[in-house]
C-alpha cells in the first residue's frame, strides 16, 4: 500500500494501515488523536508537511510497532537505536493544529 501524503493513516501494531479522517472533516482534535493511539500524544516530524502522532508513553505499555518504526527510520525521524510501540497516526501536519 502506498501512502498519500494528502491523506491520514491508523497504522497498528499488528500491521493494519487504514485511512481515517478527522470527525469534523478538517482536522484532528486532541481526544480525537488521543484515542486513536491510545493514550497522550507525542508528536514526530517526518517531513515539513506530515507528522507522526505516537502514544508518549507507548514504550511503557505498548507492543512494539514495526512499520511506524520503520516509516519514522526512513525519514530520520529516530535517534539510533530508537522505536515506536503503540498504534500511530500518520497525516498532514495541519490536520493537528
């Protein structure tokens, strides 16, 4: 599957990537993006125009996300040695004012 830069994904720890789209059409709200990846967000530049939301605590209590980490990898987006776990939101930066 290849990703659009114009469109927002769900990708999930067992390797579900699903369009979604915001309830207002437009953009994100904070609990909107806090329940997609379960819990407080954190945010991951991957480009100047799309972001990566992640789970801020994810490494705590979450399984560990191949893809995200390999999409935030391609971009540089981790320090070495760095991962995600949770699931993530990939989209826009917009769509998160």
């Amino acid at each position: 599957m290849e990703l659009q830069p114009a469109k927002a994904y769900l990708i999930t720890v067992g390797g579900d990537i699903n369009e979604i789209f915001p309830e207002n059409g437009e953009t994100f709200e904070l609990e909107e993006a806090q329940a997609h990846v379960e819990g407080y967000i954190e945010i991951v530049h991957l480009t100047k125009n799309q972001i990566m939301i992640v789970n801020e605590e994810g490494k705590f209590d979450k399984e560990y996300n191949p893809i995200a980490t390999g999409i935030a990898d391609l971009h540089r987006a981790l320090w070495s040695g760095d991962y995600i776990c949770g699931n993530v939101v990939i989209c826009p930066s917009p769509m998160l004012p």
